[in-house]
C-alpha cells in the first residue's frame, strides 16, 4: 500500500471571517471569533495527522488598517486565546507554540502574553505551532536585511542560508504546502520567501466553515502532487 504523503510544514491563509459573518446576518466580530475557535479545531486534526508545523496568517500587516474598534477586538480576542489551560494543552500535546511578525506593533498585555507561552512550550518537540500576527511578508525581508546590515555580514557572505537566518521563520522548514480558504487566488503578502517552492491550495469556503472533510480534500490533493523542485 502506498504510504500517504503529509506535509511537513502546513500554512493555512484564514480569510473569510468577515465575509462569512455578513451572509449570516451576524457581526464582522461574531465571525472572528468563530474563526478563531476554528483555528483551535483544524489545530487538533493536524496534529493528529502528523503534521509537524503548522503556521496559521491570523493578521497582516495591512490589518492595521482596518477600524480602531474592529483592530481592539481582535487584539482582545488573541490575548483571550492565550489561556493557561490552552497553553497547558500545548504542552500536554508537546506543541511549542511562537509567534512571526513586527511584535512590537502589539499591545504591551499582548507581547506579555505571548512571551510567557513561548517561553512556557519552548522545549517541546513534538510540532510547532507558528501564528503570523502583525506579518507582511515584504517587511519580514527588510527586516531580514536591515539585520544582515547592522551585523556588518560581507557582501560576499550573503546567500540563501544568511537570508533564512535573518528571518523572522529562521529555524523552520519551508512550507510544503499553503491553503487558502474565501475564494481568493493570491498569497497576499504570506511568507514571500519561504513559498518559492510551495504547494498552493485554494478554496472558496469561508474559514469558519472550513473542516476536517475539507483538510483532508486539501491533503489528499498534496498527496497527488509530485514536488520536483525543478529536477
């Protein structure tokens, strides 16, 4: 029997919440609030399907744009999230749980926050858990270069493998494989660099609709693909 190919390293763009919440008559609120229980949800089916990292775009950099009150409340609703009992779940399960983005743009509650759970699941090794919050994949590579320059690195020093170290991913594997749910066709700025290679996956549903059923539609077309990395 064929053994099933599984990604490594899964990232997953969550759009739609808003959308999602309209065509309900619910609040632009009610709807990230559902997608953020169901990041929790598809959390606990990769895992379980050997799923090593796996990387939620939970807010971009273009989000700040957004409503001062619309921007508080998701703030709020990821400080919520960092719980003691769902950081001791982390832990239980053996999830390091870490966070890539501009941090400092954060609240300062929220920054404590997630200071704690990163330093509390550090020594796990069983997956990693990565949230993209505040990330824009082209302020990541200025950032990577801006730090290449401040540590005076030779021109003819810099290749790949400096670039990787000077991003906000250094340490993490590629992403084998990027979904994307809400029906858009483009990466919107997610992990510029480190999709060179990926699989891109996209759907029409809404995130908060998203489930098992579909994760395992998106796996098994993975599972067709052959990755030849231009060999």
């Amino acid at each position: 029997m064929k053994k099933i190919k599984i990604p490594n390293h899964l990232a997953i763009i969550i759009d739609g919440n808003r959308r999602w919440a309209k065509r309900r008559g619910l609040s632009s609120f009610q709807g990230h609030k559902k997608g953020l229980e169901n990041v929790e949800r598809i959390g606990e089916s990769c895992w379980e399907k050997g799923i090593k990292v796996l990387t939620f775009y939970v807010f971009s950099t273009e989000n700040w744009k957004r409503s001062k009150k619309e921007i508080n409340y998701l703030m709020k609703l990821f400080l919520d999230s960092l719980t003691k009992r769902n950081i001791k779940k982390l832990n239980d399960k053996g999830i390091k749980f870490q966070t890539i983005g501009q941090k400092k743009k954060l609240p300062q509650l929220l920054q404590n926050k997630i200071e704690e759970a990163e330093e509390s699941t550090k020594n796990n090794k069983k997956g990693i858990l990565n949230l993209a919050i505040s990330y824009g994949g082209r302020a990541e590579i200025i950032q990577a270069v801006k730090n290449i320059i401040r540590k005076k690195i030779a021109v003819n020093k810099i290749n790949e493998e400096i670039i990787n170290q000077n991003l906000w991913t250094a340490g993490l594997s590629y992403p084998d494989f990027i979904i994307r749910t809400g029906g858009e066709l483009r990466l919107s700025n997610f992990l510029v660099w480190q999709s060179a290679y990926s699989e891109l996956y996209f759907i029409k549903k809404y995130w908060p609709e998203f489930n098992e059923e579909d994760l395992n539609k998106a796996l098994n077309e993975y599972n067709r693909r052959e990755r030849r990395f231009g060999c």
